[in-house]
C-alpha cells in the first residue's frame, strides 16, 4: 500500500498558505491598508470554503450520518480531520482481515505491441486511501487556481505599487506559487489517470520534474505579465481578466449546444437538475481559472459521461500556446509603452526578453515531457512531435494564397518575362544589323 504522501503535501501547502495569509492580513491592519486587508482575506477564504464543499461532496457526508465531521468542514477544519482519517487507515491497514475484497482489472503499457490485463485485489482501506487521495487531488486544484493564483498576483501588484518586498510578503508568494505549481502538477496526474483508467500506470520522477519546471516557468512568467501590464493600465485589466476568463468558461457549454446532447443527469443521484447545474458551473468556472494562468490538462467536455474529453488534441494545445505567447508579448509592449518612474531603474527590454525567454522554456519542458517522460506515450495514436508539425502545415495551408490565384499571377509574370525578353532581343539585333532601310537607299 503506497504512503499517502499526497494528501500531506496537500494539507501542508494548505494550512501553511492559510496561516501566512491570516498573518500578512492583520500586518495590513495593523499599518491601516483596508483594502489589501479585506482583498487577502478574501482570496485566502473563498478557496477555503471551496474545498470544504468538495471533500463533502466527494465523499457524499450529506447523505451520511456524520454531525461532527459536518461540524468541523463549516469550522473550515475539513482538510485537517480528512489528513487524520488517511494515516488512521494507513497505519491500521492489514491488521484486522477485511470482510472481503474487490477484484480490479488494469492493463499494462503495451510491450511490442502486446498489453496484458492483471488482476488485481484491493481490500477495502486501500479502496478509501484511493478515494482520499482523489478528494485531496482536486481539492488542491481548487485551492491553487481560485485562491494561490489570484493571491499571487496580489501580493506582488502590492510589492511593485509599494516598491517593497517585506519577509513575510516574500515568504507568502513562495508559499503560493508551490501551491499553484502543485496544483498544476495534480492537474496532470488526474488527467492522465482519468484519460487511461484502463491500465496500470506509474508517473515516473523525471515526469513529475518534467511537469515542475514546465509548471513553474508558465505560471510564474504568466503571473508577472499580469503585473506589470496592470501596475500601468489599471483600467483595461478589468477586460483582460473578464475576456480571458468568459472565453475559458463558455467555450464548454458552446461545445455542448452545438452537440445537442442530453442534460447530464448522472453526476449525483441527490442531485436534482438545479443542483446538478451548479456543480457543472462551478466545474467550467475552475476550468476557467486554471486556464487564465496556464494550460490545463484536463479538457472538459460536458456532453461525455465522465465530463472530461479523452481523446489527445495536439491541435488545441499548439492554439493555446501560440495565442498565449502572442498575448503575453502584447502585454509587454503595453506596458513597456506605457511604463511609468517607478521602473526607473529597470532595464525594460532585459526583462521583456527575459520574461519571453521564460514562457519558451516552458512550453520546451512541456515538449520534452509529452515526447520522452509521459507514462502513456505508447498509446499516442501521434507523438507531440508529429501533432505540432501536422498543426504548423494546417495553418501554413490556411496562410497560403489560393492555387489558381498563384497560377495566374505565375503565368501573368512568365508573359510579362517573355516580352521583355523579346523586346530586349529586337533591341540587339537592331543594335547589331544596323537600320535596313538606309543601306538599301545608300546602295541605290
């Protein structure tokens, strides 16, 4: 049985970014900053109350006669009772004889081309272990991208306004970019896991470097773009953020009227529809705030059973990437343009490429995951490799003039050339023989 060393890193990264922010609040009051008081608290606590719902829901403690353990998620102690629970079961596993087991079937990576089922038993604590994990999975999602990610930005549009970075300032965005990070990081793990639930996989630890560094570079470029363009234009980041943001969330449900499918009626037997609408909003609201910050790997699609699109889509990664770089560089040239004194003593065109510089090594260890360390790379139907250069000849194609528009100005040139060639010949042999009317008038 595997240590559930997930579900701590969690928990850690949770109260810790909760106790930095509750402290970094009341220095705030305390040097009368109200509105960077209420705006940390509200970025700390929203989040909060976000995962107490999921870990409910995901382990169904409506339904359950569990008071206490209600009690405690409304105290916002959720993660903490969850974290006890896990090593409860972990450390009394195998002690008692379970009543009975299940029996599961997974294949393994094919092998020349051959891919066995195995068997496998799983008794009942590890079957909990195993839906703690996945509460904890998403959880930590939840918690980087609608509460690290907006928190992040804050605190350093407040370290540029006040040209300061004080030590428990510093100490609170390292705490959220790993938040985000790992957020991101699980992010991948669950999509892969979702996409080939069929067979037996293991994330190998050059994949989850693979996943940091890619993470690491695409957020924290991502996060400073946003700064710096809204330390200068305040009032057009309102309508970056809303465009980004509506676009992410409405492109699920546009997908899902065009298929005119049926209403998902299976995600919760509790759930009437109204309830069954709010969860699957506030699933393409989470998507929409992952995707503002970085690519997400878990593609939703509303009119699958699993809500989730399993087919690998090279095409809409190689869209994502380049329409992101190109706002990213816009970004730059805005505030580089509009760039007030308090960057005096930047050098503005370093920090531009260092920033663009950034955002490639990222999409570069993206690449170098995807061809050489996913766990699944043998079942791409294409490798990434192939995806991209199949993506850059569809847009070369779409760029390229028509055909018959090329052959005729073709032709129009090649006629245009041969006249010109006949002209300039006449000309020589003009030049040459002389002019034949004066040497026969001469000769007479």
């Amino acid at each position: 049985m595997k240590f559930p060393g997930s579900v701590l890193v969690s928990v850690v990264l949770f109260v810790a970014e909760t106790a930095a922010a509750l402290c970094l609040s009341g220095a705030y009051r305390a040097a009368g900053d109200r509105m960077w008081q209420w705006l940390t608290l509200l970025f700390a606590l929203l989040p909060c109350a976000l995962v107490q719902l999921s870990l409910v829901f995901i382990h169904r403690d409506v339904s359950r006669d569990r008071p206490l353990v209600l009690l405690l998620h409304l105290l916002q102690l959720g993660p903490l009772v969850r974290c006890v629970e896990v090593f409860y079961i972990y450390f009394h596993a195998g002690r008692v004889e379970e009543p009975y087991v299940s029996i599961t079937k997974k294949r393994q990576m094919p092998k020349d081309g051959y891919s066995e089922e195995v068997e496998k038993e799983v008794g009942q604590a590890e079957g909990k272990l195993c839906t703690h994990r996945s509460a904890f999975s998403r959880a930590s999602v939840i918690q980087a991208f609608l509460g690290s990610a907006p928190q992040l930005t804050l605190q350093l549009y407040i370290c540029v306004l006040q040209q300061e970075i004080t030590a428990a300032r510093s100490v609170f965005m390292i705490l959220s970019l790993l938040s985000i990070v790992y957020g991101a990081l699980r992010c991948n793990i669950l999509a892969i896991k979702i996409k080939y639930d069929d067979y037996d996989i293991s994330v190998k630890p050059a994949a989850y470097l693979c996943i940091f560094m890619w993470r690491s570079f695409e957020i924290a470029t991502r996060v400073i773009v946003l700064v710096l363009f809204s330390s200068v234009l305040q009032i057009w980041t309102l309508p970056v953020v809303l465009v980004n943001f509506f676009v992410f969330f409405f492109y699920p449900w546009i997908l899902f009227w065009q298929s005119k499918s049926p209403f998902p009626e299976n995600i919760e037997k509790a759930l009437s529809r109204v309830g069954t609408t709010i969860v699957l909003c506030l699933l393409t609201f989470l998507y929409a705030g992952i995707n503002m910050f970085c690519w997400s790997a878990v593609q939703v699609k509303l009119s699958d059973p699993d809500l989730i699109n399993k087919s690998q889509n090279w095409y809409r990664l190689t869209v994502y990437y380049m329409l992101r770089f190109i706002e990213n560089a816009f970004l730059l040239l805005m505030w580089y343009i509009y760039k007030t004194d308090i960057y005096l003593y930047v050098c503005a065109p370093l920090l531009v490429l260092q920033l663009l510089i950034g955002y490639c090594m990222a999409v570069l260890f993206m690449l170098v995951f995807y061809q050489f360390c996913h766990p699944c790379k043998k079942l791409f139907s294409s490798s990434i490799t192939e995806g991209l250069l199949s993506c850059f000849k569809f847009l070369c194609f779409v760029c390229k003039p028509p055909k018959s528009t090329t052959l005729t100005d073709k032709a129009e040139l090649k006629s245009s050339e041969n006249a010109d060639e006949s002209q300039s010949s006449n000309k020589t042999i003009d030049s040459q023989s002389g002019n034949p009317h004066q040497s026969v008038s001469s000769n007479a």
